[in-house]
C-alpha cells in the first residue's frame, strides 16, 4: 500500500516569523487563506509564538480578533493555535487557570489544532495546557525541541514521548527550530519516536539553516515521519522551512502519495511575491552549510538581530567571538536547547562575558536574573549537569527549585479581574494577564482589524499598471489609504 504524507501549511506564521520578523498582517492574509484552505493541508499554522505577540506589541492587531477574521476565510481546515506550554506566548510562567481559559478562547474563536512545546522539554509543563485542549475537543499534537548534545540522545527523546502519550495526545512533532537535524540522525531518532508513540502520527517541523532542511524533512518521511511542516515557496528555505511545491514533488517521485493542490499553492506563491516586491520584503532562498552553525546552535534570525545590537556598542566585528563563547556557555548551563527564551539567555551571557574578560575579570562575574532562575531549576528540568563550582558561582547559594515551575503561581484571574477589571470578555482578560496595561492599552485603541491590504504609501494608479501585467493576481484587493 501506497505511504500517504500529510502536510501542515506554515506560511501564515512561522514563515513570516523567520522571514519577515512577523509581520504579516491579517490583510495581507486575505487572498491567500482561502487557497491555503482549498490545497488539502492537514492544518494551517495561524497564530501562536511570536505571532501573537507581535500582534499586540507592533500590529495592533487583537490575536483573538484575528482568529476570529480567519475563521471566516478558511472554512475546510483546522486552524493552527501554537503555545509555549505553560508560558503560552512569552517567556513568562502563568498560572493553571490561566492557561485553563486560555484553552477555552481557543476553542471559542474557532481554533481546532493545538501544537505546544516546552523550551526544554519538560513535560510537567505541557501536561494542563496539553489536558486543557483536549478537554474541549481540540486536537492537540505536543512538540519534543530537537537539539545537539551529548545528554539529548534518542534514548532521551524515545523517554519524552512516552511521558507525552501517558498525557493523553494526538500525535507529536519533531520541532527543529535551528535546523539543526541530519539525514544520519534521522535514521535513528525516528525510529525510537514512532516505537515511543506507538500507532500515533508524527510530524516532522524543521528549518533549513543548515541547508539540509528539505533532505531531512524527505528522509524523515522514509523512516516513518506522517506529516510535514512546510512553507509556501516564497516563504521558504533561509531561517524558513522546507518549500511545500517541492516536498510535494519529492514525495511523489519517491512513490508516497502526497495529495495536494499545488495549482492553488503556486497562486499563494505569486501573491506573496507581490506582496513581497512592494514592501521591501525578503523571499527565502537555500544556504550553505555552515558546520559552525552546529556549535553555536543560534538562529539565523537572532544573529542578524544581534549583528544590529553589537554595531550599536561597537562590537560588530566580535560576533564569531561571541558565537564561540556562547557554544561553551551552552555546553557549561547544561546544554539548554536554543531556543527562545534560552536562546536569548545564553547569547545575552556570552556577550558578558566576552567583555569580562577584556577588563580583565573572570567569566560570570555578571549574571543575569533570569540565567540564575535557570540554573535553579525555575525553567524546568535541565537535561544536563552544570558544573558544581559554576552552579554556586550563578546561584549564590540559593535553593534549587524542584517543583513544577507553573505550580509555583498562584491563581491570578480573580486578582486580576479585581485590579485591572471590568473586561469585555474573557479575551481581553487574557490581555490583560499576558500584557501589562499599556501595551493592553494600546492594543484596544487601535480599534478593529483592517482586514484589507492597503499600501498607503503607493499610488493606486502605479499599482493597477503593475497588477495588469500579473493577470493571475488581479482580484487582489488594494486600498490607497491616503484617498480612502
């Protein structure tokens, strides 16, 4: 019998998240979710990670609003909700019943698909936000990070994924953010999954960093991978993911049945070209390996944010410098994976300690609050040892912290409600927890979603000219917001 692969459409938010810093906004959705909805995917990724945030922060687009609006768009396939555990969509830990009713809005505004990972992959951090879903029928598929270390073993993922199938899931995904996964991994890692898992699907979700992203997402399928996450073409490779078109193609000339629409993909792809072309934009385009990237383990779009950062204190030319040190740094912490926030924790105390030593004091001199938490166990469980005189150094002798990390917040609805209340509704409650009030503030000032894709600072004449040599993009919908 014919393998089937299924397929999981990214473009919607973790593509542009690589890409375009986030900044997708819901009207530039408008003529693309509906062809995303009519190709046959298993779920569209919408909303979640940093998506949610920069919604609120620099959009001022309401993310539940913005659920709701594509909820009207795409009426064929589940809509993708994608959390941090038990911090939902930022670094911070929130109490269970927060994270209760935070499932509840998500049922309410119509999301069907729950993906959640742990940034180091505790999975007492997973277990109410993945109960909390299922509960209200959502179908939720648990995210095991993938890093290089030598404590992060098949063993340890194999043992992982049991702890998550006693949970009660629908499935699991590989999540490989750095892209850091071989061919050669993948025929072992694989394996123990889908023995871990038993008859449950497993997806696979990695970047293509490295360069080996599309190889890997198409062995993974060999050894037993059901799903793929993949990423419109205009949208893929880079920090991005594996391009759907092509994977689609692979997987057919391999002889697996991959039943997509490609003709509808191929007009989301144009549509982002365009969009692409007149806002400045990137499109994504495959990089060369890079071995280095595999010591480091950071992301591509963090390196260019910290590019930016270190010109600001002229330090532009220490970036390999502090790249090298943060690799020891990761290796001394215990390998934590990097991935946000851990990512940002440990670059931010490579650069410390980079420039300790160039006043002549010792490494870890200066330690920030939030490596010290991590290193007491306030996070979760670490996967390895941090070096017992190291450990005293960043801890100063505090206490390790052995509890689940959510159950050390007490319930805060009731509190909230009382000081920063009344609310709307439960989602502006929700808001109003993730956010403190000016940003909340802000975000309800700016009104309703502008779910048209205006582009103010084009005239309309230069754009219709530019649509008539592009007959397939004609039914774009345009506004010139300055006549508007």
């Amino acid at each position: 019998m014919t393998k089937a692969v299924k397929f999981i459409d990214v473009t919607l938010r973790d593509a542009h998240q690589c890409l375009w810093a986030t900044r997708m906004t819901t009207g530039m959705m408008r003529e693309l979710a509906p062809r995303l909805d009519n190709a046959g995917f298993e779920a569209i990724d919408l909303v979640g990670g940093a998506v949610f945030d920069v919604c609120v922060r620099f959009l001022r687009e309401d993310p539940w609003e913005r659920m709701r609006i594509l909820n009207r768009w795409v009426t064929k396939t589940p809509l993708i909700i994608h959390t941090r555990g038990q911090c939902m969509f930022t670094f911070e830990f929130f109490s269970d019943d927060v994270v209760a009713l935070a499932a509840e809005r998500f049922a309410a505004n119509g999301m069907r698909y729950h993906t959640v990972y742990d940034p180091l992959n505790d999975t007492r951090n997973l277990k109410i936000p993945i109960q909390s879903a299922r509960a209200l029928g959502i179908h939720t598929v648990p995210g095991l990070v993938y890093t290089v270390s030598p404590v992060h073993t098949d063993a340890y993922y194999a043992k992982k994924a049991k702890e998550l199938v006693a949970f009660g899931i629908d499935g699991l995904f590989i999540k490989d953010p750095s892209g850091l996964l071989t061919p050669e991994r993948v025929a072992t890692l694989v394996p123990k999954l889908k023995a871990a898992i038993g008859d449950l699907p497993l997806q696979m979700h990695t970047h293509c960093l490295s360069g080996l992203g599309p190889y890997v997402a198409l062995q993974s399928v060999q050894h037993g991978v059901d799903v793929l996450h993949t990423a419109t073409s205009t949208l893929a490779n880079a920090a991005s993911h594996p391009a759907t078109e092509n994977m689609v193609r692979d997987c057919l000339r391999r002889g697996y049945n991959a039943d997509l629409d490609l003709a509808q993909i191929a007009e989301v792809a144009e549509r982002l070209a365009y969009i692409a072309e007149v806002e400045g934009k990137p499109t994504g385009a495959p990089v060369e390996y890079d071995e280095f990237h595999y010591h480091h383990q950071v992301a591509g779009g963090m390196i260019s944010n910290l590019k930016v950062q270190l010109e600001g204190v002229g330090m532009a030319s220490r970036i390999e410098e502090i790249l090298e040190e943060a690799g020891r740094v990761r290796a001394e912490l215990g390998y934590p994976i990097v991935v946000s926030p851990f990512a940002q924790y440990i670059i931010t105390q490579s650069v410390l300690n980079v420039t300790a030593r160039d006043q002549g004091r010792e490494r870890y001199d200066n330690v920030p609050n939030e490596v010290r938490l991590y290193a007491r166990g306030g996070y979760g469980e670490i996967a390895g040892e941090i070096e017992e005189n190291l450990y005293d150094k960043i801890t100063r002798g505090a206490e390790p912290i052995k509890d689940r990390p959510g159950a050390l917040v007490p319930p805060s609805l009731d509190t909230l409600r009382k000081k920063r209340g009344p609310f709307a509704s439960d989602d502006d409650l929700l808001l109003a927890a993730f956010y403190d009030d000016s940003q909340y503030s802000a975000l309800k000032a700016a009104g309703s979603i502008d779910t048209e894709y205006g582009l103010a600072e084009t005239p309309l004449l230069t754009l219709l000219k530019e649509v008539a040599h592009r007959p397939s993009i004609k039914s774009f919908h345009f506004i010139d917001k300055k006549k508007a």
